[in-house]
C-alpha cells in the first residue's frame, strides 16, 4: 500500500454559458480555493487493478480528505474512489507480447496533460448534461400538457485530479528555504457502488441504442440518445455528449460519457449525426419543440 500526500482539485458544473461568455472558464483549470488538502492511498499491484481502458487503468484507492467535504465525493473519512492513470502500450510488437499486464507511464509533464484533458472532457459533458436538463425543465414547466413519460434522473460521476507534491530544500550559504514541485497526478472518480448491471448504454461512434428494445436500461438508452439531439441542436451542430455507460441506483443513474473533446472520440460522429439520428417518443414529444432531420436541415422549432 503507498501512502501519498496530494491536494485535490474537484471537477465543478460550471454553467454552458459562464464557459462560453469568460475566457478563463473555456477549460478545466485547478482552483486553490477549492481545493482540499489530504491523502490517498493506492496498491499499484494486479490485486487492486479494477479494469484496463484504451488509454487509462483504474485502481481502487482511498482518499482522505481534511477537513473532509459537507457531501458527495470526499465527505466520507475514507472515501472509496476510483483511481486512474494514462498509458501507453510498447510501439514494438515483440515487446507487447511479452508484458501483458504491464502498462508503459508517461513522463510526468505528459502524464498531467493527459489528465488535465480527461478532466476537461468531464467539465464540458457535466456543463452539457445540465445545460439539457434546464431545457428539459422549461418544456416541460412551460407546454400546456405533461409528458407520457417519466424524465430519467442522470448524473456524472463525481471526479477530480490529485496532484502529489513535495518539498525540496535549497541552502544557500546565506539562508535556507525550499522549493515545491509536483511529483505525480492521478484523476480520481466516485467509486459506483451497486448491485445492477454496468451497462454501456450507446457506443462513442454511434448515436443509437446499444441495447434492444426491451432489455433493462433501453428506456435510458433512447433517453440518452434525445438527450445528444438537444445537444447537438443547441450547440448548433459542434458537440454532444457519447460514449454513455454507468448503472441504475434508486435515486438515479450513474455513469461516464465524453464528447468530442476526449480522447478516443470520434469527430466523424458528430459529422454523421444528422443522418445517423432516429428520434424516438423522448425527441417527439410536442413539448420539446425537436423535428427529425431531413436534408441537413436545421431540427429545432422555435423556442
């Protein structure tokens, strides 16, 4: 078990139009007033090694946090979270043979950049996801008749970057101080806890439903898929949240996606979108406002 001292720095939901109207919230940045002191404790062995991405690993660790948080993510004395590290797999196709379970690390200024940019992508899909449900909320606050449906309650993970410091001396033959300097970085995500399925609702290059209708999950499938419609028609054709999975808990259902901004996203997605998109009960619901595309049209009533 390593033991390491690092402040963490949480990934807020910062309105789409704050981001869009002030250059300095464009991007993911660290903010000290935000931030909390603490530790986290890992195993780096095959033991605690939870899963294998693309491009990340995700070991099992704790933080600890002080004073710890109110709520939510850090509020625990012992907050199980998810921890994640980038990699890369050897260029040489003899030397992939034989660490099969080995993970190449990057150097650490190329390590950060890589998890600075996972934490923007989580940034934009949280400003994305609660930018849909404020028009959610207003159709269905504003049209004279209710929905036939019942509005799914999603959420992202809670997440954050920890950056580990350490303090190196400098003496001088005057005097003596010391200078600060990052020793490693790790994103960390709320651990989801359940007995349900984990289930990958639409794939990052499609814009449908992964599952078939009847299957568990399929009602949050297509309301994922009206969900990239609404993205896709108030961004004006630049962006939408794919790449859905997570699981069900009573008070709603939890999970991971990405835009076009993360790595491993495909820009042709998003170019195919409008010919790729079938809407369903969610997208034709009069109270939205939504039409189904014809002709690269633009699919959007007045609202």
């Amino acid at each position: 078990m390593k033991l390491e001292t690092i402040v963490f720095y949480p990934i807020p939901t910062v309105s789409l139009e704050n981001i869009l109207e002030n250059s300095d919230q464009h991007s993911f940045q660290i903010n000290p007033v935000t931030s909390h002191p603490g530790q986290l404790m890992f195993d780096l062995s095959s033991d605690s090694l939870l899963g294998v991405g693309g491009f990340k690993t995700a070991h099992a660790a704790q933080l600890v946090l002080t004073p710890p948080a109110p709520v939510g993510l850090r509020s625990l004395p012992r907050h199980d979270v998810v921890m994640k590290r980038p990699y890369y797999k050897p260029s040489d196709p003899v030397a992939q043979s034989k660490s099969e379970i080995r993970f190449n690390c990057y150097v650490l200024s190329q390590e950060v950049e890589k998890l600075f940019h996972e934490a923007n992508v989580l940034y934009w899909a949280k400003s994305l996801m609660q930018m849909t449900y404020q028009f959610i909320d207003h159709a269905v606050n504003t049209y004279t008749i209710p929905p036939p449906f019942d509005i799914p309650c999603l959420r992202f993970v809670e997440a954050g970057l920890a950056l580990a410091y350490t303090q190196t001396p400098i003496a001088t033959k005057a005097t003596s101080s010391s200078s600060t300097r990052m020793t490693s970085a790790y994103l960390l995500e709320e651990k989801i806890i359940c007995d349900g399925v984990f289930t990958k609702f639409i794939h990052n290059v499609d814009c449908s439903p992964l599952l078939d209708p009847g299957e568990d999950g399929y009602n949050i499938a297509e309301f994922l898929c009206f969900m990239q419609h609404v993205q896709y028609i108030k961004t004006k054709g630049l962006a939408y949240i794919a790449d859905y999975q997570g699981t069900s808990l009573p008070d709603s259902t939890v999970g991971r996606g990405k835009d076009i901004f993360g790595e491993g996203n495909l820009e042709i997605g998003v170019k195919l979108f409008e010919t790729e998109h079938v809407c369903n009960a969610f997208c034709e619901w009069p109270g939205f406002g939504l039409k189904p595309f014809k002709d690269g049209s633009e699919a959007l009533m007045d609202l």
